[in-house]
C-alpha cells in the first residue's frame, strides 16, 4: 500500500494480504477500508463453491462488481428469494435493508470488488442459509 500525504491510497495488486473472512471460511478478502475515509471496500476471491453468509444490513448501500468467474446472488427475503448470476463486468447495487446471500457456483474463482458506504457497520442480521 502506497499513501501520498494523506490524499490517496494505492493498494498494488500484488502486495495484496489475502486472509480468510472467519475461520473455517474459504473465501479470502484483501482489506481495502484503511485507505478510505467514508465509505468501506474489499477484495473478495471465491473458490468454486464458496457461499458467503446471508444477511441483512440495516445501514450500508453496497455496490459489488464482478472482476472475474460468475456471481450467483439471491436478493430478498423468504424461502425463494430472487436468484441472478452475474458475469464479469456486472455490477450490482444493494440498498440498506435487503437480505442477500452471494455464492460462486462456478467452476472458476470468483473476484468481487465490494464497496459500502456509509463506513459504519450496522448490527447485520444473519438469516439461515440457502440451499
């Protein structure tokens, strides 16, 4: 990471810290927050598979961009929310108060760039798992 007096930030692709999200979790995110003043973003991998924890969040719009392998996203709430998959390129844009769930059902990695805003963190709530 490169910071110029306080105005910008670069993160270099390959100085990256790639850490899993929680224990046991095989998706790895690369902090991208301690470079930003209002708002919140990550860098996400997903191996085939990877499911990422279904929530709500009451306070942060979300905007996540699909850099490679394919999305699949589940948008609302109940036992048969909205299903989309998402290619490379696709953005999508979650507003405070919709339950979501993210999983890559691929046969690639999937990268998402995810970025929030406002930077503080609501008090999500965890909703069951899809299947």
């Amino acid at each position: 990471m490169l910071r110029g007096v306080d105005n910008y930030t670069i993160f270099h692709a390959d100085e990256l810290e790639w850490k899993p999200r929680r224990e046991g979790d095989a998706r790895l995110a690369a902090e991208l927050s301690e470079g930003l003043t209002r708002s919140r973003a990550n860098l996400f991998r997903y191996p085939p598979g990877a499911v990422g924890r279904r929530h709500i969040d009451p306070i942060q719009e979300e905007v996540f961009v699909v850099l490679a392998g394919m999305l699949t996203v589940h948008l609302g709430e109940g036992n048969e929310p909205e299903q989309y998959e998402l290619a490379k390129g696709s953005v999508l844009v979650v507003r405070p108060g919709t339950a979501l769930q993210l999983s890559n059902r691929g046969d690639d990695e999937l990268r998402l760039f995810i970025y929030g805003a406002p930077p503080e963190r609501g008090e999500a709530t965890f909703l069951p798992p899809l299947g």
